[in-house]
C-alpha cells in the first residue's frame, strides 16, 4: 500500500446488493486501513486511520449520489497509505463549498429506501459528521473534488501541523467554520487553535491561517459580534 496509483496491491469488486452488502463493505475498508499513530486527546490506544463513521457516511454518500446513467463506470474505493479515495460516476447538483450545510438527493427514491434500511440517517447531516469524525481524530480536513465526469471525496491519515499545506489549514479553516456555524456557534482564534491543537503560543499562527481563509473569500467577521480584532468571531462567506 503506497502513496500512488502506479502499484496495485490488491482489487476487489462487490457485487452484493446495497441492503445486504452495505455493512460488510464497510466493515472490509475499515479492517483494511492500517492502523493509526497513538491519539492521546481521542483515546489511549492506536486507532484506525481513519474513523469508521467518516468511512460509513463516505461511501453512503458516493452510492446515493451517483450517476446511474454513466457508462463503464461505479462507485470506486481506492485506499494508499495516507489517504483514501472515495469517489463515484457524476458531477454534484451543489457545490463542494455547500456540502456541509446543503443537501439534495440525485436519486432521491434510493436515498429513502437507504434511511430505511438504515444504511443512511438524518437527511443532510453525513458530510457534518465526517468533518466532525476528521476533526475528532486530529486529521487534515477532507477533500472535496469535482472533475470532469466524477466526484471525489480524499480522507487523509494524521499529519502533524507542520507537514500541512497552506491549502490544507485553509480547507480546515472553512470546514470548521461552517461545521460550528451549522450548529448555531461561531469560530475563533481559540476554537480553530483547538481543531489543530495548537497551544496558546501559536494564535498569531491561527490568526494567520484566519487571514488567509478570508483573503480566499471563504470566511467573514461576524460583524453582529464585534469589531475587536482579538474577539473576532467569523461565519461562512454564504452565511
């Protein structure tokens, strides 16, 4: 298991249907994930990579949303050893920046049938609870992709701070932003310090990090709150 996709080390295609084959798909990805480093703040033993929630609620979404009519082409899991790929045939009716707050089905009779049988839940709140799952387990922020004929979704293994791109602490930045937003709560220095476990020292660092997400347009003051720089309190550029 390595970083590209140039060594493939194993293939497997299932062809269960979706009520029976759910639970053991995500059962298989979960065991095939390497373990994780030791994560003092979520538990005191090694964890997986990554969070079976955030596994569940992925490859849920990628089999609600897919293109049916696309040819030649279904719902691919590709796992390396940082990261995982979760991607399925078609382009999203919403944007990757509304994920968290958005939702609208393509196929809105299978995502029913899904909550039926339990394999989904609250319409809606999947992307909430992988960002949550990502953030719990001190992960990069996930990555949403659009190309010309798929969507993906890259859940990456721990990375301490240093090692993250500017691109990285942006994405956070906003995903926390919106993730505290949509349960009616607003993001500061403080609680962006604490998505990245920072200590107190580094808030120039995060204040930083908050300057570069607002020059990206993804981010505003919350002007209802106060003008303080210090105290400043920030919303989604769509709230």
């Amino acid at each position: 298991m390595g970083i590209d996709k140039l060594k493939t080390r194993n293939e497997t295609t299932r062809v269960n249907g979706y009520a029976v084959g759910f639970h053991g798909l995500v059962d298989f990805v979960d065991s095939a994930a390497p373990q994780n480093r030791f994560i003092e703040k979520v538990v005191r033993e090694e964890v997986k990579m990554f969070p079976k929630q955030a596994l569940r609620e992925l490859i849920a979404n990628a089999l609600v949303h897919q293109d049916f009519l696309a040819t030649g082409t279904s719902v691919m899991i590709e796992m390396f050893s940082d990261r995982i790929e979760i991607s399925n045939p078609g382009i999203p009716p919403i944007k990757v920046e509304r994920f968290i707050d958005e939702n609208r089905s393509r196929n809105e009779q299978l995502a029913n049938l899904m909550r039926l049988f339990g394999i989904c839940e609250e319409k809606g709140s999947g992307i909430d609870k992988v960002v949550s799952a990502a953030e719990m387990f001190q992960l990069p922020a996930p990555d949403f992709r659009v190309g010309d004929t798929r969507t993906t979704t890259i859940l990456f293994a721990y990375q301490d701070f240093g090692d993250m791109s500017k691109t990285d602490r942006i994405r956070a930045c906003y995903q926390h932003c919106c993730l505290l937003y949509v349960n009616n709560k607003r993001m500061c220095n403080q609680t962006l310090r604490e998505r990245f476990d920072l200590s107190e020292t580094q808030t120039a660092t995060v204040s930083q990090i908050i300057g570069y997400t607002k020059e990206a347009g993804l981010i505003k003051a919350d002007q209802s709150e106060t003008n303080s720089t210090r105290y400043a309190r920030y919303l989604p550029f769509w709230a």
